[in-house]
C-alpha cells in the first residue's frame, strides 16, 4: 500500500489566498501537508522555534517583509532547509540574485505545475547535503575519538595534556597522568574473537569513564590501552583513582551471555615531579604502566630509577639495524576480493620481523620506531622487493594487484620513484601491479615535496591507496587534491556496521568516491553480514578475516587456487 508522503511546509506569504493555491497544488501533487503561513520577522522566528520543517516557499515582495530578508533569516538557523519563492512579481534578475543568497528555486505564480516536480526535486538533494553533512561531521569527529568506544583517541589526548600541563604549571597545581593496559587481552581476542574483544574494550571504557570527575579524560591510546588524565590531582589522588578503576574493571564483565574476568595494570606519573611536558608525563606514566605488568602489582608509580626506557630503545634501534642486514622482516599477505563476483583482485603485503629473542612482532611493535630513525625507507625497499619477488609473474585467474604500504617519511625521498621503477623492471612487473597505500594526511609534512613524489608515481601507471580512510583529518573534497585511484573505507566503520551507527558514512563514502572515479575497498571484513552489508552499500572490493588471515605467499597462493577450484573466484 503506497503511503502518501507527509510535508511540513514553511509559507512565508502575506496573501492567504496565494497560500492556499500553493497548499492546494501540493495535495493534488500527493503530499500530505501541514502548513503554517507566517508574514512577519516575528512570525518566521517563532515557526523555526516551534518545530522543523521539511521544506520553505515564500512570496518574493512582501509589505514590509522581502522574501530575501526571510531567507537570511532560515539560512541562519538551517542552511539545508528546501527553499523556493513562488511569486508573481520576480523578474529574472531578481530570481539569479535570490539564488546566488540560496534560495534553490524560483517559480512564478501562474505557473504552479512545475511546483511539485521543484518540490520533489529539493527535497531529494536536502536529503543527500544532510547526509553528506552527517558523514563530513562524523569523519571530523573521527579525527580526534575512537570509533569503538567513542572515547578520545590519542591526538585528543595530548591536546588535552598539553593544555592541562600549561594550566598546572601556571596555577602551581598538580596533575596526574594514568597509562592502563589490559591484562591478557591477546587471549580474549584468540580464544574467544574479535567481536568479544571489541565488547570487552567498550565496557571497559564505560566502567572507566564512569568512576571519573567530570572535569577528567579518558582516552584509548589504541589496541587495549587506556590513558587517564587527572586535573588538580597530586600522586596520593592519582593512586587512589587508580584503585577505583581496577575495582570496577574487576568486576566481571558479561560477553555474550558469559562472565568474563579482566584484570589491568596502571601506571602513574604526575606533574610537576616526573615531567613538565605532555610527551614527557605520557612516557613516564607508559614506563610505569610496564613496572606495573612486569611486577604484577596493578599499579606503580613512575620511579626513576627503575626506567629502562633509554637503554630498551637503544637496544631496539640497534636490533632495527640488524635486522634489516640479515634480513629477519618477512612478508604475510591478504586478499583482496571483488564483492559482486568474489574474484581476488589482489593482496596487501604485511610486514613482520622474526626477531630472534621476541618472537614474531607485527608493525605496531616497531613501525614508528624505524619513522623515528629514518630505517623506515630501507625497510620499505626490502618490503617492495620482496612483494615484487614473491608475486610477480604469478599465474592466477585475473591479473592481480599487490598493495605496499608507505610512509610519510618515504614520500621525502626524491629517488623514490625511481626506485620503485627499478624494482618494477628487475621484477618484470607492469606498474598496474603495484599499489601503494598512504595515508590520508599524507601531507601534512612537507606538502609540496609529498604531492611531486605522489603524481611521479602516478604517471608512471602505479597505483596508489589512501588507506584508513576516515581517520585523519580530512574531508572527502581533500581527495580531489591527490592523484589516487581507490580509497580504503578503515576497519572501525566497517565494524559499526551492523549497529547502524557507521552505515550513513559508510554510504556517504562509497557514493563520493565514485563520483570522484575512485574503486573502494572495505577493510576489516569479519562477517558475511559486514560482507553483505557492503555489497549492499555498493562497495567494490573487501578484505579480512572472513576472506583470509594474513598469510606467506605461498599459503595465500594456495588459498586463491582452492577458490578458484571450487568455483568461489
């Protein structure tokens, strides 16, 4: 049964006859209305103070009360709100000026069947510029908080921090800083899934936030750790909130309809005893975090003599270097499959160092550490090296893409490109096998030298990925600034998915990039229900563990073959 579309709609017009003519052509057009006529300033203030509308048409010339004057007035309280005049007085510049101030239609009075047809129109884009307003304030919001837990993320943190140490160091007052790691979380995640950590991080964010001052922050630093910035609060005040959250994160936890036990270790620092600056506070509370883990005592307090910090990244930086000689970095790949057709349409190199005391580290254990140090552009070149090695030339059913990440640092190097064009010959490799994924605040370091090295790669056929889209500090309309050719949708919206909180951005996204000829990818797949949801949304490729962990080339290999076998490509 069709159902006939309700409109609240806005008349600003001093004829009650006119009006009625307007309302009159709208209810043969189908529309349910309800209408208000207003004619005064006043009038108008209280109609946009009483309720929303979903549309406003208005009279040109009126006595003492001009159309324009009206239309300021709604722009200042809605800037999407549908605006049309219908008047028999406007000529045609008077109508391209109205426009100009943002009326989005004019329609003469004696004219009135092209009112539904303007009506239908505006109220189809005020829906599409909502939404498209929705998902540029999401990403902005994005920028500065986590996506999982809503907390602030760690750049919100130390614009908080650093503000907080000013203000302590101005009034002589203390100020506490809290680094808290889960206990064991690797565990929950590997016995129990993703999903149920993504439940134990969100309820232990809430619990935090919940024995907390108004005036105090709670921030996820990433993975399982949590910083907690403390105003006014001396080492005594610090400790004492620090028990409070440990006692209220001890209590068990309901995952899935199970009871489920997390224990945290804190580490303290406070101004002004262990650090002035918010880089400095943050690595002594991390230091402490560890003596905390390392002593199973839940909470230290920084102590300077037990700081190894020095000598362990010394000894890490040196380690780097060695590892780059005898080559302990090795490559894992996952696919990349086309949604509509489930072809795999190429992989993404992940790079990991076989460190011979610690085992196996994955990036986060040692990627900012080579930025820091400048070992980030050798241990690039080994990774496009190998990545080329191990699938150029391969024989699969399409050709298939293999995607590299970079760093900002690696778009400083002018031989870059050049490099990039020698490996590809040494390989035998067209550029179209080769994508390189940047992130999208690219450049934000050095722009100009950023965006040479980027249209170098460009016109040389490589491909180039902004990837994690969402999570920096841009806008779509950024994009028309880089030369890229496909953007990857960052796994934090892909998992809110199914909550219906991240769908309209998801949306938003997948809609602008092709309008700017961009292919998306979805990152993070770990359902058929995210797998579907996707299709849905009109997304072209994905990637994740409902495809395929992570894994050597020759496993991933095998993996695109047994797809292939059973009819899944």
């Amino acid at each position: 049964m069709d159902v006939t579309p309700r409109l609240r709609l806005l008349l600003i017009e001093d004829s009650e006859d006119d009006a009625a003519l307007v309302v009159r052509a709208l209810v043969r057009g189908g529309y349910d209305v309800t209408s208000e006529r207003v004619d005064t300033p006043a009038t108008l203030r209280a109609a946009l103070n009483r309720q929303a509308w979903d549309i406003a048409i208005a009279d040109y010339t009126m006595p003492g009360f001009s159309g324009t004057v009206a239309l300021q007035m709604l722009r200042e309280r809605d800037a999407d709100l549908p605006f049309i005049f219908v008047s028999g007085t406007i000529g045609e510049d008077s109508a391209v000026a109205a426009m100009k101030v943002g009326a989005h239609d004019y329609i003469m009075k004696g004219n009135l069947k092209r009112l539904v047809p303007a009506v239908e129109r505006e109220l189809r884009d005020a829906s599409v510029r909502r939404e498209r307003r929705r998902a540029e304030q999401r990403i902005a919001y994005l920028a500065y908080h986590d996506a999982l837990t809503d907390l602030p993320n760690r750049s919100l943190l130390h614009d908080r921090l650093e503000q907080a140490a000013r203000a302590a160091n101005r009034d002589s007052k203390p100020l506490a800083l809290l680094v808290m790691d889960l206990d064991g979380f690797k565990e929950i995640n590997d016995t129990l899934g993703h999903h149920a950590g993504d439940r134990v991080l969100q309820q232990v964010a809430s619990r935090v936030r919940g024995t907390l001052r108004e005036a105090d922050t709670v921030a996820r630093l990433g993975g399982d750790e949590f910083a907690i910035l403390l105003p006014s609060t001396d080492i005594d005040g610090a400790i004492l909130a620090a028990q409070k959250v440990l006692q209220e994160i001890e209590r068990p936890l309901l995952i899935d309809q199970r009871p489920l036990a997390v224990r945290a270790s804190v580490g303290v620092a406070c101004f002004p005893e262990h650090g002035a600056s918010a880089e400095t506070l943050l690595q002594k509370a991390d230091v402490a975090m560890y003596l905390a883990k390392s002593d199973r005592q839940g909470i230290a307090v920084y102590a300077p003599d037990r700081d190894r910090h020095t000598h362990r990244r010394l000894t890490l930086i040196a380690e780097l270097r060695q590892a780059l000689d005898a080559r302990q970095f090795v490559l894992e790949y996952q696919p990349i499959v086309h949604l509509r057709t489930g072809v795999v349409v190429g992989v993404e190199a992940l790079v990991r160092w076989n460190h011979p005391q610690h085992g196996r580290l994955l990036p986060g254990d040692f990627i900012e550490l080579a930025e820091q140090t400048g070992l980030i552009n050798p241990l690039t070149m080994i990774v496009l090296d190998t990545a080329l090695n191990e699938w150029a030339g391969v024989d699969t059913l399409t050709p298939l893409t293999v995607s590299v990440n970079l760093s900002p640092r690696n778009l400083q190097d002018p031989e870059l490109p050049q490099h990039v064009g020698d490996f590809l010959k040494a390989h035998g490799a067209a550029p179209s096998a080769l994508a390189l994924e940047i992130t999208e605040n690219i450049l934000l370091t050095d722009p100009a030298r950023s965006m040479d090295c980027l249209q170098r790669l460009h016109a040389m056929g490589v491909r180039l990925v902004i990837d994690d889209f969402g999570t920096g500090y841009s806008s779509l309309s950024y994009l028309r600034r880089l030369p890229v050719n496909e953007l990857k949708i960052d796994r934090s919206f892909i998992a809110d998915l199914s909550s219906g909180r991240d769908d309209v951005i998801v949306r938003s996204t997948i809609e602008l990039a092709h309008n700017l000829g961009l292919t998306v990818v979805g990152e993070g797949v770990e359902s058929a229900a995210m797998h579907d949801q996707l299709m849905a949304l009109g997304c072209d490729t994905a990637q994740g563990r409902y495809f395929a962990e992570p894994a050597p080339a020759a496993q991933t290999r095998g993996w695109i073959v047994r797809q292939g076998a059973l009819g899944l490509l």
